[in-house]
DNA sequence: CACCAGGTCTCTC
DNA sequence: GAGAGACATGGT
C-alpha cells in the first residue's frame, strides 16, 4: 500500500486498493459515523476521520500508528488479489469486492462486539454496542471510548440486558468478568486451534464468533467465519447443503489455506450486498 | 403474520 | 457426538 504521513495525517494517493465503503460497510466494524465526506472510526479509546474522494483518501487522527496498524496499510492487497485469482469462482466476488481490506481491530472489543453480532442483524448490533459505550465508556470529550473489561464487568447481566442486549446480556457480564479477573487475551505462541479454543470456552463465542475475533482482532487469516450468508456461498461452490458451521469452515479454511480470511471477506461482502 | 439476522446454549438420545 | 428447541429484538 503506498501512503505517505504529513502534518498529521495519512495520504493514501493510490485508491485501487483502499475503498471506504467497502472496508468500513462490509461487516468487521460495527463502531462508525458517516458523515458528509466520509466516516468517523472508533477503535479501543481512539477514533480517526477517513475523509476520501474517487482517488485519494486521508485519515487524520491523534494516533497516526495505531490507525497505520488498524488499516493494515503496509500489506499488499495486489500480491492478496493475484493470489485468491488462482481459485475457481472466486473472481467476481473479488472484483466486486476490489479495495476492500481486513482491519486490525482491539481483540477485546471485537470479543465483545462480535457477542453481540451472534444471531443478530448489523443495525441493531451497532445499536446495542453504541448503548453500550455511552453508558460504560470512557468520557472521552465528543465521544465514548468502547469500555474496558474492567467497567463492563463492574456492571450485570440485567444492565446489559436494559440496554437491549437481549438474550445475549449474559454472555457479556460473564465473559467481561472472566477477563477482568485474570483471562487472558494474549493468544500469542498459540496455533489458531489452541487460540480458538481458548474463546470458545468464554461463555457466547462459539465456533464463529471465535473465527471472527481470531480474523478482525488478531490478524489471523487461516480462519473461515462460516455464517448464515457463507452457509449460501457454501451450498453453491459445493453443490451441497451444509448441515454443521464448524464442518463447513473446516472444508473452507481447508481450501483458502491462509488466505481463509481474505477469501471469506471477498464472498461475504458479495453474497450480502451484490444484485 | 411469518421469517431472518455475521449463532450459541442446553437438554436429550 | 449428533439433533432439536429456545432465545431478545428489530427489520422486511
């Protein structure tokens, strides 16, 4: 990705590769505003403005290196393209999809927010973690930081659960309690199943939630999400009705290899949103 | 009114 | 280990 940084911001000249709307719309992030001339990005207790026309793209921000990390800007999604082109029925799916990128997000927000996606759709998950933020976050001026485990877990599952969390209010007051008594997010040393498993076992994460912290908060991308609309992508590239999510992300992944996560994104964003 | 949404949990056999 | 239901809530 070619950018360049100055006066405080970051100048991406080159837009083959970075498309807003595709990164910021596509479903990983649930914490943004738009406005007039592009979005406003919450992430942990920091936010950026990612101000774009056709062919140039700024994001101004007081943390320039954490937002250099959070779009992923020193990979290359030429060599990711070229990559995924070598797989049968993938290529209208990354043409459609072309600029989109995966973002590093904070793991334990995208823990969180990823809780509350189960079951759910994005107007209401966005509404529910906005709630969340206001009422838990940190002051943060013009806006709310997404809460620490330490503040959420100072709160119940009834309070969750007022904010309109829903049935999944529990699973939040278990899992913040959890982490803020000493579990441990750091996944490093660990293989992607041992990392799975060790979400798996917080309460609300199974098989998919665990693959999208793994994908959206740690950069793993030898995992395959397999949700209701990848459970479509699924039944026409095989041919065949899956019947158990994990199965079909086991035999996804097992195509994709390590670009499972970039494979899953390109066909995700198809599936939900072309004609 | 049904059915769906970035599924997971619990209870059976 | 596989299979069936329950589950909050808002959108279509």
């Amino acid at each position: 990705m070619e950018y360049s940084i100055s006066n405080g911001q970051i100048i991406i000249n080159n837009a083959e590769h970075f498309d807003p709307k595709s990164i910021i719309e596509c479903g990983q992030v649930f914490r943004y505003q738009k406005i007039e001339s592009g979005y406003k990005i919450f992430s942990k207790n920091l936010f950026c403005s990612l101000i774009y026309t056709k062919d140039r793209a700024i994001i101004v921000s007081d943390c320039l290196p954490y937002f250099i990390d959070y779009f992923d800007l020193n990979r290359d999604y030429g060599d990711i393209e070229s990559a995924l082109s070598g797989y049968r029925n993938l290529g209208n799916a990354v043409s459609y999809g072309k600029g989109l990128r995966i973002l590093k997000q904070d793991p334990f927000e995208t823990l969180i927010s990823f809780i509350v996606s189960a079951n759910n759709n994005i107007p209401r998950i966005q509404g529910i973690i906005e709630r969340l933020c206001a009422a838990c976050g940190e002051n943060m001026g013009d806006y709310f930081a997404f809460p620490t485990a330490e503040r959420l877990a100072a709160k119940d599952a009834d309070f969750f659960y007022k904010l309109g969390a829903g049935y999944r209010a529990e699973y939040i007051a278990d899992t913040s309690q959890k982490i803020a008594n000493g579990f441990s997010l750091d996944l490093s040393g660990m293989s992607t199943p041992e990392a799975r498993q060790r979400l798996i076992s917080l309460k609300g994460v199974g098989r998919k939630v665990a693959d999208c912290v793994l994908l959206f908060g740690y950069g793993r991308k030898d995992v395959f999400p397999t949700d209701t609309w990848i459970e479509k992508v699924y039944a026409e590239r095989y041919g065949e009705n899956g019947k158990d999510a994990a199965k079909m992300a086991d035999r996804l992944s097992g195509e994709f290899g390590e670009l499972s996560g970039y494979a899953q994104q390109y066909l995700y964003n198809y599936a939900r949103n072309h004609k």
